[in-house]
C-alpha cells in the first residue's frame, strides 16, 4: 500500500473523528443560546418561573457578563474549524470522485446560478451586483472530470473575487468568463478574469499556498486556492495559472484535458 494513500485515509480518518465532537460543542452553544437568551420560549418561561425568576432578569444578567457574544465565538469558531476539516477532506476524498463527460459551459451556468445564494451568505455581498460578461467559444467539446469538483473550483475563484471586487467601489464590478478550445495542446481552456483590486507579485505568488490568506483574522481558511490547485492538477491532469496586477484586476486560467481518462488514470493514490 502507498504511503500517500495511507495519509490521505488518516487525514480523512481524523477529519471524521474531528467532526462528531465538533458537532457536539457547536450544537450544545446553540442550545444554551437559546435556553439563556430567548425570553419568549415557553419552556424557558416555565423553568425560570418555577425557581422564581424571569427570564427577562436572566437575559440581562447574560447581557451584562457579555454571555451571547462568547456563545457566538463558539458559534464562529467552531464553524471556522468545520470549514478547515471539509477543506482537508478535499485532498483525500480521491476514492469518491465520479469521472463523467461534462460540458464546462453548463458548469458554468450552474455554478453562476448558485452563486447569487451562496455569495450573499457566504460574504454578505450581492453577487447580482456584478456584470457577468461570457465569451463561449463554439463546438468546445466535452471533457472528462468530476462536475462536483470543477463546480468547487470555480465557485472558489468567483467568490474570491466578488470578495475582493467589494473593495473596489468607484467602478462597476465585471467579471469575463471565456471558453476556449486548443486542439494544438489537447486542453480546453477556461479563464476567469475580474476587475477587481489586483495583487502585488509577492501576493500573487503564495495565493495557491496552503493556508496563505489577505482576509481579516478570522474570515478566510486560506484553503480555497490549494484545494483548486490539488483538484485541477492532480485529479484532473491539468493547469491553473494567475495573472494579476495591482489596481487592474486577476485573472486565472484553468486548462484541461479533452483527451477522455479513465478514472484509474487519475487517481493516484
Ligand atoms: N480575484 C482575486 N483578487 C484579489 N486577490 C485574490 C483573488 N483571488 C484570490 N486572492 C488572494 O488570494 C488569497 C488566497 O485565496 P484562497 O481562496 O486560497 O483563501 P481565502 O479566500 O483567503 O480563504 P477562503 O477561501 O477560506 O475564504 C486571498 O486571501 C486573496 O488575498
Ligand atoms: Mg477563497
């Protein structure tokens, strides 16, 4: 058995055996925020009336020890290691990859689709506030890959950069999405180009590091590019490259093979 295979299911193994008693302190903060902070609760009504108090007399209590604000960095904190956990289980869950012929146009489209939901949760920004600029070439053939994976890899690209184009207020936000075949290198490549603020070099060349990240304390894993970068290198064969420049915008390429692989060839354990 390869050495590789057996991290990746110790790293999977310990990933599972982080989440159940991750689950069990998020879950239990939840419930004591309800039981300590929700006045109109019948049950916390009848409990706190039976020993001779109100709950509105408990909830001040709370408020003034700071009680809600320590539950919610539970709360966040434990959603922050959820997050690091799903992200480490990306570099190991090779054996449920599902290899299918997919149109990345249609990938798009979906992804596109989710993002209006998933960006103004995720980030608090509208991503309907930014102009989607397509440019598909024709007859891009199908390729082999997993669609779940691309998906995240893309979903990752355009949510770092509504979250960069927030920061960039004088100008509307535009993202240009262009598909392309090229038969000469046997890839199809896609590339995602923002206008938002840019990088500078030094920036430029850690984005694909593990957890290398700009974002406050706090908000970003630093995981979303690495895991982008292991999927689209070593599960699919390709490549995935950046060019940014500072106060102009980023672009990324992403280049896959059309040639149709069989699974077996692309896991490498
Ligand atoms: N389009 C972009 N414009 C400007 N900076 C970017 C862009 N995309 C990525 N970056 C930079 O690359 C860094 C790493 O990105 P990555 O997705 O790996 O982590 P993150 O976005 O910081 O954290 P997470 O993905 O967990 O939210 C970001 O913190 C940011 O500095
Ligand atoms: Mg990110």
């Amino acid at each position: 058995m390869k050495k590789s295979f057996l991290w990746g299911g110790l790293a999977a193994g310990m990933a599972h055996e982080i989440n159940n008693p991750l689950a069990g302190v998020t879950q239990t903060a939840e419930v004591l925020t309800n039981r300590l902070t929700k006045i109109d609760m019948p049950a916390n009504k009848k409990s706190a009336e039976q020993v001779g108090i109100q709950m509105e007399q408990i909830f001040a209590f709370m408020e003034k020890r700071n009680v809600p604000h320590m539950l919610e960095i539970i709360r966040t904190s434990g959603q922050r290691v959820s997050d690091i956990i799903n992200n480490m289980l990306s570099f190991s869950r090779k054996s449920q990859l599902v290899f299918d012929a997919h149109r990345i146009e249609e990938l798009i489209e979906t992804v596109l689709e989710m993002a209006g939901s998933d960006f103004s949760h995720k980030t608090g920004y509208d991503f309907r506030k930014i102009k989607i600029e397509k440019s598909y070439e024709k007859n891009v053939p199908a390729i082999a890959c997993d669609d779940v994976k691309i998906q995240q890899v893309l979903l990752n690209i355009l949510r770092n950069s509504a979250q960069a184009m927030q920061r960039v207020t004088n100008k509307t936000p535009i993202i240009r999405i262009c598909l392309s075949s090229r038969p000469d290198t046997g890839m199809i490549c896609l590339s995602i180009k923002d206008n938002g603020p840019g990088m500078d070099k030094a920036t430029t060349k850690k984005i694909f590091e593990p957890f290398f990240s700009t974002k406050p304390k706090g908000e970003g894993t630093g995981l979303g590019l690495s895991v982008s970068y292991f999927i689209i290198t070593q599960i699919h064969g390709g490549t995935i490259d950046v060019q940014s420049e500072k106060g102009r915008g980023t672009c990324f390429e992403i280049c896959l093979p059309i040639q149709q692989l069989s699974s077996s060839d692309n896991r490498r354990d």
